[in-house]
C-alpha cells in the first residue's frame, strides 16, 4: 500500500466519539470492524488494530443525546492495506448479513458505506496506485464491482481489522464551505485537491487525494452539534514536529487559541470541535 500517512505528512490520526449505549458500540466495532479495545481509561474505550495502532476512542455517556441534524461528523474513513482485504471485508459483511449504506468506485478508491448502532457514518475503503489516479478534477463515482472485489478478496476469513489499517481521512459536515477552508487551508495549511461544486470540498498533505472533506449536505447555516449530542467530540491530527511549530506561529497570525488539557494541546476547529494534535 502506498501511503500519504507516513512520518513526512500531517493527517487525520485518530477520532473520539461520543457515545450513550457503550455495550452496543463496543460489539459493533469489536466483531463487525474487527476492532480491538485496546485499553479503557475511566469512561473512554480506546479501540484500534490488533497491533495497538489506535484509530478511535468512544466517549461514554448515558446522558447522550440523539444525533441532531447539524455540523459534525459525515464519515471517518478507514484505509485497508490492499484491494484484496476490502473484498475479504464485504464477504464478512455479506455472513453477518450487516446492512450497508452504499458503495462507490471513485477512480481513485473504492469504497464501502455503513453506520455504526448510533448512526455514525463509517467508510472502509482501498486506495488504487497513485500512477493509476484520474486528474483530481476528473474524478467521478461509479457502481462498485462487489463481484469482483469478492472474486480478489483474501481466502482467510475475516477475523480481524487487518494489521496496516490507518485512519484514511474524516469527511464533516460544516456550516458554510468557506469556514471549512478558511479552517483547513487558512489555519492548517492543507492543500486544495478536488471540489464538488460548490457543496463539497477536499484537502490534503503532500498530493493526497484527500485528508480531510467537507461539505454542506446537512444545509447551509447549520448550527454546530450540541455538546450532549451524540457524535464527533475530537480528532487527531499527526505532523512532523517542525511542521507543528510553524502552525503555532500561524495560529498567533490567525489569533487562533492554542488550548491545553489531560490529552494534550488542541485547538477549536469551525464546528467548535477539538483538534489535538501529536509529532513525530
């Protein structure tokens, strides 16, 4: 698998969600995703590969509310080392009779769609070779091949999220596309790679097809997800230390607040999120 994930990039690591029915999550996410708990700290299951490689951390509280129609997460998306483990994922799928949300070939990956127990949006996806990617303004979404993809798949059954799976990228919904970028580019410094129309669009690190997507399919406006409301709460972001120092000059530029607790420094994105972030 090539990656756009390694030491020299700044990418999206590791997301936290709030959650209300813990028992239920921790079910779905160990034996449909495969997902191991790693540890669990007071009220925080951290869950990631059998190899200890964090990927999410699920938030427990009763008190939670139902997901509202706001800002926040549309997807995260896990990156699966070829497209021989996808095919082996949809044939684990099709066993446990695990209903899907919808599938894609993107040209540039293929990609499966489902919700986890509390209607979080979860993509499992392979990449292609980058040598073999469209022009990122050419790309289009087409009918996935399943057929195929399960014709190719690994032979073993799927037992376990396989070891080399990273987080591939978050996908939000925002409020207004130009608070995305002017967070995104402005403040993180992310690189523009593709767009759909006015109502979605894509950054990266380093000629990815994207790290991060946002778009404005919940409707325009919105109002930022309310702090008891099930969902996103944090991510992730990885970076080269001297690229973390930088940013904090930017973020004096910007008059962005750089902000400190038991989990380390973060700042607020435009969803009013928490954004931590951790160097190599």
């Amino acid at each position: 698998m090539e990656t756009f994930h390694s030491n020299e990039f700044m990418f999206v690591k590791d997301i936290t969600l709030l959650v209300s029915n813990i028992d239920q999550q921790i079910k779905f996410y160990t034996e449909v995703l495969g997902l191991k708990l790693i540890e669990k700290i007071a009220n925080r299951y951290l869950l990631g590969t059998h190899t200890n490689q964090l990927l999410l951390t699920l938030e427990h509280n009763i008190l939670a509310t139902p997901k509202e129609k706001s800002t926040g997460l549309y997807h995260f998306a896990l990156l699966l080392p070829s497209r021989a483990h996808l095919g082996q994922f949809i044939k684990h799928l099709i066993k446990l009779q695990t209903p899907v949300t919808g599938g894609a070939d993107h040209g540039i990956s293929e990609a499966l769609y489902l919700d986890d127990p509390e209607g979080n949006g979860i993509e499992i996806y392979a990449d292609r070779l980058k040598k073999d990617w469209p022009d990122f303004n050419e790309v289009v979404n087409k009918p996935m091949d399943y057929q195929d993809l399960v014709n190719h798949a690994i032979t073993e059954p799927f037992t376990k999220i396989p070891d080399g799976t990273i987080m591939g990228h978050i996908h939000l919904h925002v409020s207004r596309i130009e608070k995305g970028t002017q967070f995104f580019k402005n403040v993180l410094t992310f690189q523009s790679t593709m767009a759909y129309g006015p109502h979605a669009h894509f950054v990266s690190d380093g000629g990815y097809h994207h790290h991060v997507g946002f778009n404005v399919w919940n409707g325009i406006d919105i109002k930022n997800k309310s702090e008891l409301s099930k969902g996103l709460i944090a991510y992730t972001i990885q970076l080269p230390l001297d690229k973390y120092n930088s940013l904090k000059e930017n973020f004096k530029l910007k008059r962005v607040e750089l902000l400190k607790d038991e989990h380390g420094e973060y700042i607020k994105d435009m969803n009013d999120v928490n954004v931590y972030f951790t160097t190599v």
